[in-house]
C-alpha cells in the first residue's frame, strides 16, 4: 500500500490529532500566498504548472486538517491504515447493539412527531460524537502506532454518530408534522 501525501509535514504542522486551527490557518495562507500566480508569471511553465499543482495539494491538505473526523483518518493512513479499503467495519458486537438501539430509538421518534425527544436525541448523539472527539485526542496525539485499533473503532463509531445526527436533523427539517398532536 502507497502512503498518502503527509498533509501534517506539508503545512509544517506535526503529526498529532491536536492542533491549533489558527496556526494551521496562519501556515496555509502564507503557503498560498508563495505559491500565488502572480509569484510564477516570469517563470517558465513548468515552473507555473509545479506551483499550480502544489498549491492544489496544499489547499486538500487545509481542507482536510480542518475537518477533526478527516484529520483523524488521514493520521490512520499515514499508519498504513486505509479505512476505505478495509470496509470500514466496527467489529465489536456491543457497538452493533448501540447502533441498532439508537436507530430503533429514531424510527420511534420519527413515528411519534415528538419534537421534544427528537432534539433530546440530537442532544445524545452530540454527546457521543464530543466524547469520540475527545477519545481520538488521547489516542492520535501520543503512541499511535499502540493505539491504533482503538482510533480505528473510534473513528467508525464516530462516523455512525455523525451520520444519524444528520439523518435526525433532516428528518426534523422535513417533518412539518413534529411538534403538532397526531389525530
């Protein structure tokens, strides 16, 4: 398996989950502002088109760090973790019973058009995903080689939750019936 391009070492950031988004910001726009059009028009164009493609990478990488969920992949790449090639599969039979529960959880809200137990659920999974969050910063920023399969399962459990967050609230935007009595 080829590693990806090290985003981290690209921005001049280190490797760690943690970072300060005000320098990861400080460091793209001045990394842009080298790599300017402007910088390269007496320049051949091999020259432009090598500027035009770093400054691709560096605008990816910047994406990428900013968002916590992709930056936490993209540390598992750089370990030779690939969760799109491994299926992305949470294997632990007791992460499957929470699924099912918190599905089963939706679907009777979205029968019952009950506002209230709707944003507490939206409430819940805010939760979960702070404290996936937060576990991921205690296994990316240190000893992440003995860490892993935990930040793996994390990831995925995190991926879940963000994903029924985003199911409960368009079910939310598109209900005009919740909040009102069922007749």
């Amino acid at each position: 398996m080829m590693l990806p391009n090290n985003y981290f070492k690209l921005l001049g950031l280190p490797v760690q989950f943690s970072l300060n988004t005000q320098d990861l910001k400080t460091r793209y726009l001045a990394s842009i502002k080298v790599l300017h059009p402007d910088q390269f028009v007496a320049t051949s164009w091999e020259a432009q088109s090598a500027a035009t493609e770093l400054a691709g990478e560096i605008n990816t990488a910047f994406a990428k760090l900013k968002d916590p969920l992709y930056r936490a992949i993209h540390i598992l790449a750089l370990n030779g973790v690939d969760l799109m090639l491994d299926g992305n599969m949470h294997t632990d039979e007791a992460f499957l019973l929470t699924q099912m529960d918190f599905q089963e959880r939706l679907s009777e809200i979205m029968h019952s058009h009950n506002q209230k137990a709707l944003q507490a659920f939206i409430e819940e999974i805010a939760l979960e995903v702070k404290t996936r969050f937060d576990a991921l910063a205690l296994l990316l920023d240190e000893n992440v080689s003995e860490n892993i399969e935990k930040a793996r399962n994390c990831i995925c459990e995190l991926q879940f939750y963000l994903r029924l967050n985003e199911e409960a609230k368009k079910y939310g935007k598109c209900d005009s019936t919740i909040g009102q009595n069922p007749e």
